[in-house]
C-alpha cells in the first residue's frame, strides 16, 4: 500500500554557535512523499521510502504506533553486555524496537542514564551533558513523554516512569525548536535514529540510513527534525546513529531488521527502545 505525506515546508534551519551566532540554512522545500505502507497490527503502522530530499539521497523507515487504537507498553531494555537490536527484541517479545542511548564502544556501557523496570541501570557521564544527554524518553504502559535532561534533574532523581532513556540532543520540546550548535556531529549526514511523538499522541521510532552512496547519505540533525516535523512531531529526540542505527518489527524478513545498517550488519549496542503489543 502507498499513501502521500504532502510536505510542503521552506527549510531556514538555525544553529547557535559559541560565537557569532550564524545560522545553517537548506533551501529547499521537501517534495510530496510516496510513503510505502504496511499495518503491522490495529493501531502499528511500518513505513518505508526511498527519496530525492535535501538534495541527497535518502532512505526512511518508521514504525507509527497509536496508543489509542489498542493496548500496548512502551519501554526501555538493557543488558550486561551489548546485544543487537533484533537479539533485544525477540527476547523481550516486542512487537517493534529501536537501537536505543549512547554507549562507550570499546567496554560496552550506556555512557547516559538509563532506567529499566524502576531500576536506574546507568548513569550520565559528566562529560555527556549540554551535547548530547539533553534530553529523555519515559515510558510506564502506553504513557510516555520526551522532556529536557540536565544534571540537576538527574542528581535530583526526578524520573517516576518504570523506564527512562537519557539521549539526545533534544530536537523539539513540546513544539519548541531547541538550538543545535554546528558542530560536525549535528551538520552533517549520517545514518540516525528518532523518537517523536505527534501533536495527537502518536509514537513514531524513525530510522534514517546512511554512508551507502547510491541508496542513502544520511541527514543532519537540522534536517532530521525537519523530516520528523513534517511527519507531525512536536517533541523530538535523536538516539545513537551512525552504524548503531537500526529499526526491527517482529515477522519482517529473516531477522525483523527493515533498514539497512551502514555496517552491513548489526552492531551490538547495550540498549533499546520499545513497543510491545498487550493481548
């Protein structure tokens, strides 16, 4: 099935600079998207679509859940050790997941706080906030929330959810454009992975592939939240991208994975994002 996304929005995309404060601009208009569909369950829908947008090649797939349209748990899982996203998720028996936080690839720890069934499992590395750990994902049955993240929150122990993921940077918060600086890490394109969630409570886990010349390059964080605004997010966080980047949904292919890794194949990562269906 094929359904249209009428996207018709002029891009002027600022960025704060430690000085002089210049601003980042893409001008163009993204096109109307043909967006491939498929209903995973009432109320789970996975979307795909390959596309000329931002002037590069592009490659999108999400998983929109509508918490109203059946009984579902969001939530966060994470293990001992890294695991890859699709291990993760057929052992939790999930319905879809997301490769979730940051991690210190050589040892394999979350380096942002993470909370797990009422358990705090990390911590925030010190030297993660104000970059990257600016904002979290909460998560208790089908309620959730994207908010800002700081120290004092974190030190304050504020998170009564059952499950938290600390991330970023924070996009939008409640329709409000957070200031990216123009580092390389936001300016330019790499594979990168989302949550949103729309101004009328739907849930969207969106992977965006890249370094795949051909197929995809990847967006920058100022188009990413772009591409998530036009898909009707009000509250928008990125999570780890690059080669971590990859979006499952149980009964998809051999393995669930419907994206294409930049790694070729899938990285162990020591975290994910989740949406399982309650029967």
């Amino acid at each position: 099935m094929k359904c249209k996304n009428i996207i018709s929005i002029g891009l002027l995309i600022s960025a704060s600079l430690s000085a002089g404060g210049q601003a980042i601009h893409v001008n163009q208009s993204l096109p109307e998207i043909e967006w491939n569909s498929r209903t995973i369950t009432e109320g789970v829908v996975l979307k795909w679509v390959q596309a000329r947008l931002f002037d590069s090649d592009q490659a999108i797939y999400i998983v929109e859940t509508d918490p109203t349209a059946g009984r579902f748990e969001f939530g966060v899982a994470a293990g001992d050790r890294p695991l890859i996203t699709s291990s993760y998720a057929a052992g939790e028996g999930v319905l879809a997941a997301i490769n979730g936080t940051f991690f210190n690839m050589q040892e394999g720890y979350n380096v942002h706080y993470v909370r797990v069934n009422d358990s705090v499992v990390a911590l925030t590395d010190e030297k993660e906030y104000g970059i990257r750990a600016t904002g979290v994902f909460t998560a208790t049955g089908e309620a959730v929330d994207i908010s800002a993240w700081g120290p004092e929150k974190e030190d304050a122990g504020v998170v009564k959810a059952e499950d938290a993921i600390v991330t970023g940077p924070l996009l939008t918060d409640n329709g409000h454009e957070i200031l990216l600086d123009s580092i390389n890490f936001n300016k330019n394109r790499h594979p990168r992975s989302l949550l949103g969630i729309t101004g009328d409570g739907h849930v969207l886990c969106i992977a965006v592939d890249g370094r795949q010349p051909g197929y995809a390059d990847g967006m920058s964080l100022f188009e990413l939240r772009e591409l998530a605004r036009s898909l009707g997010c009000t509250d928008i966080l990125n999570l780890d991208g690059g080669g971590s980047t990859t979006l499952y949904v149980k009964g998809e292919g051999a393995t669930g994975v419907v994206n294409r890794p930049s790694g070729k194949v899938e990285r162990p990562v020591p975290s994910i994002v989740f949406v399982k269906k309650i029967d």
